[in-house]
C-alpha cells in the first residue's frame, strides 16, 4: 500500500514546457513588496528601511545570526504609486516620449535606491501599467513609444524585476517580454493579470502569473487564492513550471488572525511551488518575531524551492468529522431541499429549517445551530451583495457548488435574492441544503515530490475558524512510509493529532 499519487507525480520525472528564456525563475522567486504593508503610503525612504530590514541578521536559525536574504529572499519590490499622477499626456504620468514621469516628491532618486538594494546583495523589483491613475485612450501614435519608454527606464534605474499589472491599457505580455529581453539584462517579470492571461504549455512570456484576484488578510480569502492553483497542477503536463510558476497573489503571513493560520498560509503555499512573497511591514519588530519561526523554517523553504518533477498538487480530502448541513449552488429547481430558506434583519440570519448559514468554517459555509453570532451575521439587500463583514458570500466560479466568502467583487455570483423560501444569484443558481461538503472535505491533503524519492505531504484542517485539533488516521491515505511529522511529533503513528495545519515528508 502506498500514498495514491498519478505515478508520473510519484516518480517525478516530468520534462518542463516552455517558458521564457531570460534565466530566471529556475526555482520559485522569494522576497518582499510593498503593497500589502503600505499600499499607496511607499516612499523611497519605506523602500531602502525595507532593504536594510531584509539583509540583517538579527534573528538566529538554529542559533546562528540569519537574514531574509540569508534565507533566499532577494527581491524587494517597490508597487503602485511611486508615479507623478496627471503631469503627463492627456492627464497620464508618461510624457510625449513615452517617458514615465516619477513623482520626485516621494521618490528623489529610483537609481540611488535601486544601487542601495545592489550594495547590500538584493535584487530591486518595480511596477508598471499601475492601477493607481491607470491610464486608458493613451494616444494610439504614443503606444509603442509608451512601452519603450518604460522598457528603458526599468532597465536604465537598474531594476531586476517588474510586475506588469492589469490595470491599464498595455497588457501585451509577450511585447513585454521582447523588448525587456532585448535589453540585454535579465528581468524577472510578474503577470498581475489577476487570472485573466495565463500560460499554455508552449507559451509563457514571463516568470511567473497571478492565478487569482486579489489576496485579502483573511482565512477564507488565502484558501480560496490557494484553490485557484488547482487547473494549473495537471499530473502529466502542469503548467506550473521552473520560469513559468502559478503564483495566487502575495502572502498575507503576519496579516492573518492567529500563529496556526499563518502557518498554514505558509505551508500552502510552499506546496504548491507558489512564489513566496512576503508582504507584512518589516518595520513592526513584533510581528517581525511572531512570523520569523514561520518564514526561516528552511525545511518548508527547500519543500518550495526543490524541483523533482511536479509543482505539488491537491492529492485528496477527507472528511473526519462526519455529516454538517452546507449550501449548495445548483440550477434551480433541481433539489427539492431549495425551498426553506428565510432572512430576518433583526438578527441579519440566513436560516433554513431552524439552522443559521455560519462563516466560521472559513472557505465553505456551513449550517450550524442559530447562536446570534458574529459568524452568523450577515448584511442582506434584495438583489445585492451579501455581506459578512467586508467580504462578500460567493457562489464560486460562477457554477458552484461551493458557497464561500469571497472579496466583494459585484460580480452576478454575488447578487443575491431571498424571496418565497429560495436564495438566488443573478445567474439564476440556487441553494440546496446537504448533510456533505461541496468541496468534499474539510480535511485537504497537498503533495509535492522531492528528491530522493520522498513525497512532502501537507494536511490542511479547515475544521473551524479558530485552533481546534482533529485526529487524523493516516491509514485513509494507505501511507505506508516513514513519516517525519515537522510539528515535533517524531515517532510514526496512526493517527495525528492535528491542529489547523501539518506538513510532513513521507519516504515512499
């Protein structure tokens, strides 16, 4: 008996696709950016602090003194709004040239900081096509002139990267990567397409691309970003790959609400191959603390770094705790279990036959017992969003079944109306009510092959929103294996007492 992976995975001797040919990216790209920290508020001050922070040794490993660039986090990436908004063309921030106009208010000199970060061994990352003042109807005649332009100034401030958003108008990516090649100088570029422009297995005009929108500081947005990944890890031709890495947005790490979900953030992404960016204020020492165990673990570092075939994939999922009540996003009218379902506004409750729709089991909601809880509360308008807190209930992928919270987007999967016993979305789904998961589980079980023969295997347990340990029987996975649980667990058991997450590496 043996851990059931598709055997070219467990074997992992895939050849990679083709990817841009600029030398970068071999393994997934690690460092910091600015925007989950600072968003807006970065000024060439922020930047160089950020640089200093990532090159000092002031926290050990294993006793002895260690850096984030000690630890292969090298790239520190300035993002929007380093811009002088409205001094250009037409009310943009390019000149007739094609110029990019810097406001020298905030950022008195790109190529003082870009050699600042070269003098201390970090590469530098900038931001183009900005969301902040993004620019559409650019003069047609200015086009080319506007992506050379940019072209020359990254490469001329001496930046080693570029993310290439989507907010503007100039998202030709495979223009991008010709005229960033021809500059003779290597740089790693990001596709911030958020999803929308993705590779196929013989193109890939840049190192790595965003899979998903954008991340936000909760359980159940790192999830479901995690989720996006999934189309991308096809067992005999994935399209994560060395150069051309599945990246589901920047890591919330420090940002979450407790130790065990960054942890698991962490984990999960370290899976997947994701490119590990970080994204906390590196000023806040506290914080700074509370994470380092996390982010200088080098066994989930080499786990994310070491290639031997597959970028790591969802394996299974399993469910230990037996029946709940979930909603299901299905075609009206195809479950009799759609009818039943009521809001009261003074409780702002989503109930169905005594039972509350309840946001604590993070990317999935479930029923629970009506408590008049915080998780159970949610903001209700016919024909709106429904809101639960900031985030928004979705109806995933437009299709279903999994209803989740979700950033608020407007989009139809959003829109809901409870009239007459049903919820509806505007794309005409209802919900149903089961005793099983739509998503299976609420135990998920990653992989990812490493040398020697050995599988590292992360469980992720999606219980509650909050710690809770479960006892997970590895004989449903017919794991017959050495087992090396990292959580300080060293002997091989049956079972695991698991708290949110566990990574382990199995022989096989």
């Amino acid at each position: 008996m043996q851990l059931f992976l598709p055997a070219v995975v467990a074997a992992a001797v895939l050849a990679t696709a083709t990817a841009i040919d600029n030398g970068l990216g071999v393994s997934p790209p690690m460092g910091w950016r600015s925007w989950n920290a600072y968003h807006h508020a970065v000024n060439q001050s922020i930047m160089e602090r950020s640089i200093d922070a990532m090159v000092a040794r002031t926290r050990n490993v294993s006793g002895v003194p260690t850096s984030l660039l000690d630890l292969g986090y090298n790239n520190c990436g300035l993002d929007d709004n380093w811009q002088a908004c409205g001094t250009g063309v037409g009310g943009s921030f390019h000149d007739d040239k094609g110029v990019p106009l810097i406001n020298t208010d905030t950022f008195p000199s790109m190529r003082n900081m870009t050699d600042y970060g070269h003098q201390r061994g970090m590469r530098v990352g900038w931001y183009h096509n900005n969301c902040i003042c993004a620019e559409h109807n650019f003069p047609s005649d200015l086009i080319d002139a506007h992506y050379a332009g940019d072209v020359t100034a990254i490469a001329g401030y001496g930046y080693d990267g570029v993310k290439l958003d989507g907010c503007g108008e100039f998202m030709n990516l495979t223009y991008w990567a010709d005229l960033l090649n021809a500059t003779g100088r290597p740089i790693l570029i990001e596709n911030c397409h958020w999803g929308d422009t993705l590779p196929t297995v013989d193109w890939c005009p840049f190192n790595f691309y965003r899979t998903s929108g954008d991340i936000q500081a909760n359980w159940a947005s790192m999830m479901s970003n995690l989720h996006t990944t999934i189309k991308f890890q096809d067992w005999k031709q994935p399209l994560s790959r060395p150069g051309c890495w599945a990246y589901p947005d920047m890591l919330e790490v420090g940002n979450l609400a407790s130790f065990e979900e960054d942890r698991t953030h962490f984990g999960a992404w370290a899976i997947v191959s994701s490119p590990l960016i970080l994204g906390f204020d590196l000023q806040d020492q506290a914080k700074f603390d509370r994470v380092w165990p996390i982010i200088s673990n080098k066994e989930a570092i080499a786990v994310n770094q070491q290639w031997a075939g597959h970028p790591g994939m969802l394996v299974t999922t399993l469910s230990p705790e037996g029946s709940k009540l979930y909603p299901w996003a299905e075609e009206c009218g195809s479950d009799s279990s759609q009818k039943g379902w009521t809001y009261d506004p003074a409780s702002m409750t989503v109930e169905y036959a005594g039972y509350c729709l309840d946001g604590s089991s993070s990317s999935q909601l479930a029923l629970t017992a009506c408590t008049n809880s915080a998780e159970q509360a949610f903001d209700y308008h016919a024909g709106a969003e429904l809101k639960f807190g900031d985030s928004c209930v979705d109806n995933y992928d437009f299709s279903g079944p999994v209803v989740q919270i979700y950033g608020c987007n407007n989009g139809k999967n959003q829109l809901f109306t409870i009239s007459d016993g049903y919820v509806k979305d505007a794309e005409n789904l209802c919900w149903s009510v089961k005793n099983s998961s739509p998503a299976g589980s609420n135990v998920e079980v990653w992989a990812k092959p490493q040398p020697n023969n050995a599988m590292a295997v992360l469980f992720i347990n999606d219980m509650a929103s909050t710690a809770s340990n479960i006892t997970l029987d590895l004989s449903l996975l017919n794991i017959t294996a050495d087992v090396h649980v990292r959580a300080g667990q060293a002997d091989r058991s049956d079972d695991i007492l698991m708290p949110p997450s566990q990574i382990i590496n199995c022989v096989l």
